[in-house]
C-alpha cells in the first residue's frame, strides 16, 4: 500500500501545480490548489515516514495546513469586502 499511497500523491501533487498555474485568476481557485498542494504533501509524508514520524508530528502538520487554510479564507473575504471581487489582477498594491 505504501508505493501506491507515494504513486497517488505525486500525481495529485503535479495536478495540483497544474490547476495553480492554469488558473489562477481568482483568490478561491488559488486557495483551493494550494490546499490540495498541502494535502497531497501530507500523504506523501505519512506515506513515505509512516514507520518513523509519529502520530504527533502528523496531527501538528494537518493542524498548520487547515489554519492556513482558515487563514486564506479570512483573507478572501477582507479582500471581497474590500474592493467587491476575488480577482488577483486587482491586488496590486501600487494604486495611489
């Protein structure tokens, strides 16, 4: 089972770096691929260290991913209420 699990998380790795690249036009999409980015770096970990890395450093793993996660929605909402879209072209910073 565990060079399938390792098989299953690079494909699900790759596809996620596709989905980031080819669409990354709005704030969700790229929350979303990044979390999928995460989640496939967590299986390929357990996976790959399930023999040695305990339970603990997993569960503090899957903890950072899902306060990051709670993090980016938070951003994503400020950033709606902000100017009225969730479009990363209007994030520029360098409006006067």
């Amino acid at each position: 089972m565990g060079p399938f699990l390792v098989l299953v998380s690079f494909v699900s790795f790759l596809m996620a770096l596709l989905s980031l690249a080819f669409r990354y036009k709005h704030l969700l999409n790229v929350l979303l691929s990044l979390e999928a980015l995460t989640m496939s770096i967590f299986i390929l970990l357990f996976s790959l260290f399930s023999t040695t890395i305990s339970g603990e450093a997993a569960l503090i793993f899957i903890t950072l991913g899902a306060c990051e996660a709670s993090l980016g929605l938070s951003v994503l909402v400020s950033m709606i209420r902000a100017r009225g879209n969730d479009y990363v072209s209007s994030f520029s910073t360098q409006k006067c």
